[in-house]
C-alpha cells in the first residue's frame, strides 16, 4: 500500500537540511530503485523553486511499504529526523487516484 509521509521542518533548520541531504537522497534512492518511490521533494518556504536563504518548509514522500509500521519505522529513521531538521513527521495510508 502506499504511504505519505509529510514532514515540517523547524524554523532556521536549513544548514542541518543541507547537511543530512547527501544520506537522505540515498535512502530515497534505494526506495526508486526498489520500485517503490511515488514522489519525494520539499515544500520551499517561499513560492520559488530555488527558495536560497528562505529554505524549505518541510517535505513530502510517498511511496510503498508493507504496511503503516513499516513505513513509521522508515520515516523514523530518516536523515533529517535524526538531524533534528524535522519538528513533526505525520505518516499516513494514500490512496492514489490519478495519474492511474
């Protein structure tokens, strides 16, 4: 099934996002690799693609686990969690419509 995981980022986290970015582009790519990566980004904190200084608000993963402790379990151990980038980590089942 899948999953999104909807991550907000504290305030002034940007060089702890910056730093922890390397590991968690690895672990999403393990889950492309796997087949099992829907979309994954971040939400910039102003309305543009390259936010500079401004930073990101937060992210969104989904993709697929075997169920919701799998996936808590993933977002858990996720880089920027660890980091101290993210304030909440909000995992919950997604159902997708469109595109089929």
């Amino acid at each position: 099934m899948l999953y999104a995981i909807i991550a907000e980022d504290r305030p002034g986290s940007l060089p702890k996002r910056l730093a922890a970015r390397p590991a968690h582009l690895e672990r999403l790519q393990s889950l492309q690799d796997e087949g099992r990566l829907i979309l994954a980004g971040p939400h910039p904190a102003i309305d543009s693609d390259n936010p500079g200084d401004a930073g990101f608000s937060g992210s969104l993963i989904v993709a697929e686990f075997a169920d919701l402790d799998s996936a808590r379990t993933w977002a858990d151990a996720d880089p920027y969690f660890s980091a101290g980038v993210y304030a909440s980590v909000t995992v919950k089942p997604f159902k997708q419509v469109f595109p089929q």
